[in-house]
C-alpha cells in the first residue's frame, strides 16, 4: 500500500471528499497522528484511505477552514430543491 503525505495547499478534490466524508463534523484529538518527518521536523496529520494508498494530510487551522468551506459548497449545490414555507394555518404559502 502506497503511503502519501499531502499538505492542505495540495488536496486534490478526491482526498477532500475523502476527508469531508471521514470527519463531516471535523476531527478530533484522538483522529490525529504525530510523526516526525525526513527533515526531523515534528508533522501533525489526519489519515485518510482508498483501496491502495494512505493519505496522511497535514493539519492546520487552514485545513479545518478548506474542509468547512468545501463542505458548504457541496450543501449549497444540494440545496437547489424549492422550500415550502407554512404560515400559521398549517398550509404552505405560494411564492
């Protein structure tokens, strides 16, 4: 299995689903990993997976935000169904 590391900046629109589908409320404490990278460099990451690679993305406040904001779009394109508002007498009113 192919093992990747992914900074925000990078997220390809797969990772992004994959991450938004995995934490839809963001992550939490337990979700993240501590690892020290090549440069000896202390790296905070998430892990996300497909069939044939691990994807351990980088995190952030920044990361939280892109995931917050890709999660909306994807409510606002799923929110195009018309809405039907009830006055007190219990029936819909027309637009």
């Amino acid at each position: 299995m192919k093992r990747v590391i992914v900074d925000y900046q990078k997220l390809t629109t797969e990772v992004l689903d994959l991450l938004v589908e995995k934490f839809p409320h963001g992550y939490d404490y337990d979700d993240i990993m501590t690892f020290q990278n090549t440069k000896g460099e202390t790296v905070k990451a998430v892990e996300v997976r497909t069939d044939d690679t691990i994807y351990l993305v980088k995190i952030g406040l920044k990361l939280e935000q892109k995931m917050e904001d890709y999660s909306d779009e994807e409510i606002d394109d799923d929110d195009s169904v018309t809405k039907e508002i009830s006055n007190d007498d219990g029936f819909p009113d027309e637009y």
